[in-house]
C-alpha cells in the first residue's frame, strides 16, 4: 500500500528523524476558494508592543 502521504488535509513527511505533520495545502486550498492566493502576506496584524489591558480598550457594547 505504501507510506502515508496525505489523510484528512493534513500532509505527513515520515523520516528516520521522525514524522512531520503539515496543513500547508489545506491552508493554500482555503486561500485560492477565497480568491486570496495573491494577497500580501504578514508577519504580524498589530503592533507587537502594544500592551493589552483588560477591560480597556476601543471595544465598546452598544
């Protein structure tokens, strides 16, 4: 039957150092069914020194 290379979305890379588990083509298939193949990619979506306090903040209920 062969090794394992894919099973439910997930890609699984097995080596003598162990297995490697991996969702990149999932992640690749949602961004193309969304039309965001070719959007800019970011490290970060805020600024990493901003200090979250909580109960303070711009949220607000209505």
């Amino acid at each position: 039957m062969g090794k394992l290379k894919y099973f439910l979305g997930i890609e699984i890379a097995q080596s003598s150092f162990g297995v490697a588990l991996s969702q990149r083509k999932y992640a690749l298939d949602i961004l193309e069914e969304t039309g965001m193949l070719d959007c800019k990619p970011v490290d970060t979506p805020m600024d990493p020194n901003v200090k979250l306090i909580p109960g303070q903040g711009a949220f607000r209920r209505s």
